[in-house]
C-alpha cells in the first residue's frame, strides 16, 4: 500500500489516547472537571465553555457522553470558544446513527469511529454541518451494502455525479468546506478530498486527507483519502476520480514513489 508524506488527522494522535474511557470521580468533584485534560478545554473555552458543558448533559449514554468528551478535549481554541452546544449535539447524533445503521460500520473499533469518523471537520475548512446533508444523499446508496469496502466504491463513484464539483486552479481557495466547493462547482484537489472523506464519514466509514506538499520528480503537490476497512484492519487509498481498478491504485503511485537521496 502507498506509504502518505503526511496524514492530516484532524485531532492530532488522539487515536492512542483512549478518548472513550469514563474518568472516576471524586466525591464532590463535578463530573466535567473529573478529567483535567476535559477540564483545561473547558478553561480554554472561556465564556463558550457553558455552551460545551450543555452539550455534555446533553448526551443521553455512555457512548455518546465519551464521544462528546473527545471532540471537546481535542478541538482547537477556535472551535472552543465560538462552537455552540447545538451544532456539537447534533455531529454526535448523525455520527452515532451512521454508526448504528450497518453492521459493517459498528466493526469499527471506538478509537477510530472517534478519530476518523465523528470531526466535523478535516483540515482548516470552513465549520459547517456537512454531516446532514451528505446522509441524506448518500446513505440511500450504500443502505443495502455488504461491507464497508463495497460502501466506499459506491460512494467514491457516485460523488461526483451527486456534488457536481470538479477540479480546477481557479478555485476561490484550496480548502474550501463542501457548500463552498458545491456553490462554485469547482475545487483543488484538496477541496475535493474533504468532499469525498466528509461523505464517507456521513455514512460512518472512517476516512481522512493524506497527501504530499511537493513531488520530487515535478512541481506541484496532491491530496487524496484514505479509509479505514474493518475487514483488513488497515488503511487503504482512494481519490475524488477513483481509479477504475479499485482502491489502492491511481496515477499518484508513480509519482509517490520516486524520492531524493538524502531527502
């Protein structure tokens, strides 16, 4: 499999840190300042924090509280102060009812699901709820699928057909949000990729943006997605215009696997 220059993992190494575990309480310790990593978020949040402490109450199960949990623990100090407990309530709730909907997406281990699957966001992009819309169009498509792979073949060749979005230089900027990319019909490759990992995450497939910032052999760089198959327990690559071959194959890989000595 492609060997990514980076991945762009929207919280960090949070994948190793267990973000799904109950913290235990001291008697007279509030449940939110139980954890001091939850606690220093909600510090960081200033005036907003009363915003993520409702969307924490708001959470009606274990599950759903941990994942609340992680998104506040690891969210940037942008989004800590400006995000309100209504848009955060709602990405949970998409997140979890993608997840309940198909046996092949509750193999997914937790860590993942919460890593690559429930981030409103995937790089810098505009803050926006994607989540509603892409489930709406592409949960359809994928309903009677069989395994999560199949899923992800469904929709990496139905996107562009249903977004309407196509490559081009002359795009307003490179990391467009995906109403961005669909009002103007055009996007950078980057753009296209959070097209593409946004629709797989709405349908609860794990994905994520990888990519190069310069070839060596050319000038010019590349982003493309990678998901995550339960039935391999690995990560495997697609992009916005899928090869026909299937997965794991494209035109980058020769490009990909030139390097420079010493670099």
């Amino acid at each position: 499999m492609l060997r990514c220059v980076f991945s762009s993992l929207v919280f960090g190494l949070c994948l190793v840190l267990g973000a799904n575990a109950q913290m235990p309480m001291s008697a007279g310790v509030p449940e939110v300042a139980a954890d001091q990593t939850l606690a220093d978020a909600l510090v960081v949040a200033g005036e907003n924090a009363s915003e993520l402490e409702k969307a924490l109450q708001k959470m009606d199960s274990p599950a759903k509280r941990g994942s609340m949990e992680f998104l506040i623990r690891y969210m940037p100090k942008r989004d800590l102060t400006t995000l309100d407990a209504e848009f955060l309530i709602h990405q949970v709730k998409e997140a979890f009812a993608a997840r309940e909907a198909h046996p092949w997406v509750a193999e997914v281990p937790v860590e993942i699901f919460h890593n690559d699957v429930l981030p409103y966001v995937v790089l810098n992009e505009t803050r926006e709820d994607w989540r509603t819309g892409f489930r709406q169009r592409f949960a359809p498509m994928v309903k009677d699928s069989t395994s999560l792979h199949e899923a992800v073949m469904i929709v990496n060749k139905a996107i562009k057909d249903e977004v309407k979005v196509d490559y081009s230089t002359k795009r307003e900027k490179p990391d467009q949000s995906p109403s961005e990319s669909m009002e103007s019909g055009l996007a950078s490759c980057t753009g296209l990729s959070i097209l593409l990992c946004d629709a797989l995450r709405s349908v609860g497939i794990p994905s994520r943006v990888a990519g190069t910032p310069s070839w060596t052999q050319k000038q010019g760089n590349h982003n493309w997605v990678e998901f995550y198959d339960p039935a391999t327990g690995s990560w495997h690559f697609t992009d916005y215009y899928p090869d026909s071959n299937g997965v794991d194959r494209g035109w980058l890989i020769a490009d990909a696997a030139y390097a420079r000595k010493g670099e």
